[in-house]
C-alpha cells in the first residue's frame, strides 16, 4: 500500500480528521477551482490553500466529494457522430 492509499484508508474508513491523500491526481485542481479559480495546481498548491484548515484538511476533502465539484477538463472530446458510431 502506498501513501495515497493509507491517507484515503485513514480518511474513509478511520474517521482521520486531517488525513490528506497526497499524490492525488485531481484533489489540487479541483481544490485550485473552487477556491481560487484556477484551473490548474500542483501538490505544493493544495498544501497551501489547505494550511488554515490545519486538523480539518480531509473535512474539506469530503465537502468537496459530496458537493460533486470538478475542475474544467481540456482534453479531447468525441464529436457526436462519433458517439453515435460507438453504439451511445
């Protein structure tokens, strides 16, 4: 088990008010979203904008999964028709 999996393991299942998932993929830039608008952050970001939370980190976390926010994707999408080829 990893560091990632221990702090989620330590958040969900311990009740661990401050377990932070660090090396998460997606947790900086949706963090980066929603408080300051922007798209993009790194892990040094989220340890930053997460400071005044200090023993509350993973609460924040969990607001954040509950309220179902997400940073803006810039990847490639599939066209319709294309959609339509694959069989949705």
């Amino acid at each position: 088990m990893g560091p990632w999996t221990v702090d989620m393991v330590a958040g969900l299942a311990l009740g661990d008010a401050d377990a932070l998932p660090e090396g998460d993929y997606h947790l900086p830039n949706v963090l980066a979203w929603v408080m300051e608008g922007i798209a993009r952050a790194g892990a040094a970001r989220l340890l930053a904008l997460l400071a005044p939370f200090a023993g509350h980190r993973w609460r924040v976390v969990r607001l954040l999964m509950a309220g179902n926010v997400g940073a803006p994707r810039f990847g490639p999408r599939l066209s319709r028709s294309r959609w339509a080829q694959l069989g949705h």
